[in-house]
C-alpha cells in the first residue's frame, strides 16, 4: 500500500460508523465514506462540534451544513498549494491520497528533464488539476483534460497558486484522445483517473469495469517511443490492484518495455496503526 504520510494541513483525525473526521488546514470537517465499515467509539473530541459536516437524504444526495467555514481556502502540500472548498457530493476538490502518486511523477519527470529530455504528459479525467500542478512544476509540459468546465476553471487557479502553466481542454476524453491520434500527437507521460460512472456527450454511458481495458489500449496509441510512465487510478469499490497490473503489463510492456506495480492508496488514521483504503492505482514505468 502507498500510503499518503506525509501531510502536515491535511489530516484523517478519525473514522467510523460510515464517516471520516477529517482537519483540512484549521479546519475539521465530517464526511461519509463507504469503506469505513467498522463502528468504533467517537472518542475524538473534533466529532462533537466540527467546522461542517455532510450529511446524506434519504432521497438520494446531500448537502452540507456549514457553521463557520470560508468559502475557499488553500491547503499545502510540500511546495504545492491547492484551493479546497465544500463541493457537491461530499468533495472538497482534492484527493489528499493521491500524493503518493504526485510525488512518484514528480521524481520520474525531474529525473527526465535534469537528463536534458522534454516530458511532455497527458492527465486525463483531470479534476481540479492536483497533479497538473505537481508534474507541471516539475517541468513537465501537461495537457490537462476534462469534460467539466468548471473544473478546469478549478484548476487553472490551482496552477496559478503554484506558479505553473498547462494547455487546458474541456472536452470527453475519448473524443479527444481520437482527435490526438488522428493529429499524430503523442507524450511521453499519461495520467488517468476515470470515474466508476459516466456519460459521454451523445448520451454514451461509462462503466469503469466496461470500458477500462479499451480505454488503456486506446491511450497506449498516444505514448511516444520514449515513454516514461503511465499511472492509472481506480476507485471502484472491490477493484483489485492486481487487475491494474495486468491490464497495463498486456497493453504496455510489450510494445514499450518496463514494468507495471499496482497496490492501493491509503490514508493514516489518527494516532491509531490504521490505514484506511482509498482505492487502487497502477504505475507502469519504463
């Protein structure tokens, strides 16, 4: 497991009964999570009265009820700085789990530019851009893709807090990924984390445990004869790491050598030995 230890403004401050307690910079929020099974006491005392907690409808969603929360502020991460801020459907606009994985690239690309080489890299299903703004100030050139305007909106702040640039695309994925193959583009880096559920513009619908295997296979035509990496992140519920691997060590290493690891993400909780599981991701490295 790789597990997301080193946060100093984010914490997992507890977990149980279906919720995580959670410190984001000053302040403490409660959220559900469906991998927190387990019924433990309530012992920390942040439970009692925290900055905003989400709480389900029976009729499906939620909301959030807020007391004293601003709204948006910036949480750091090592040299990075991110705008977080209560979204809808529990997000805050950033996956605190996935620093692992940033700082993976990062010593990847680094690596690659003090070698005098050009990373160009793709982050697709791209979100509020964490780890666009992590390669891109590593000095990777990232070509960040998303369906949703705003957020893509989202993360052009994000690069701007982090002093870095990127070429911005809202549009499907798989549209424009035809597009990149069609135009002969190709990078040198790809990361994914598509959604367990989805639809395309046409009305087209996305089943992650449907449609992964192709997409790779689809994403393995824009790789450059120089590839470096490839990190593909899934957060469907059962999903096996081992799955991952497999799929990238017979879509990719064949044609371009290297390797493919795949294990979860987690998150330390508390002062406890606990580690909570956030999904499965897969790296394959040349």
């Amino acid at each position: 497991m790789w597990v997301a230890d080193g946060w100093k403004d984010y914490g997992l401050l507890d977990a149980t009964d279906g919720m995580r307690l959670e410190r984001w910079g000053k302040y403490i929020l409660a959220r559900p999570d469906p991998q927190v099974l387990w019924k433990t006491g309530k012992n920390h005392p942040g439970w009692q009265n925290p900055d905003a907690a989400y709480k389900r409808s029976s009729q499906g969603g939620g909301e959030w009820s807020r007391h004293s929360l601003p709204e948006k502020w910036n949480v750091g991460y090592g040299d990075l700085s991110f705008a977080v801020r209560p979204m809808n459907f529990k997000h805050m606009g950033l996956f605190p789990e996935q620093s692992p994985n940033w700082d993976a690239a990062r010593k990847l690309i680094s690596s690659r530019v003090q070698a005098g080489k050009e990373v160009k890299l793709l982050n697709l299903f791209a979100y509020t851009g964490a780890a666009t703004a992590a390669c891109a100030k590593a000095g990777a050139k990232v070509t960040h893709v998303d369906a949703a305007k705003g957020m893509v909106a989202a993360a052009g702040e994000n690069a701007m807090l982090n002093g870095v640039q990127a070429r911005w695309i809202v549009e499907d994925c798989r549209s424009f990924i035809a597009r990149e193959l069609r135009r002969g583009n190709r990078y040198d880096a790809i990361i994914m984390d598509p959604p367990s559920y989805g639809r395309g513009p046409g009305g087209e619908i996305w089943r992650l445990e449907d449609d992964m295997f192709d997409f790779i296979k689809l994403c393995a035509g824009l790789l450059s004869g120089d590839a470096a990496f490839v990190f593909v992140n899934a957060y469907t519920t059962g999903l096996a790491p081992g799955v991952l691997t497999y799929m990238l060590e017979t879509l990719i290493t064949p044609n371009f050598g290297g390797s493919a690891e795949a294990g979860e993400l987690g998150l330390p909780v508390g002062d406890t030995r606990l580690i909570l599981p956030c999904g499965a991701t897969g790296r394959w490295i040349r």
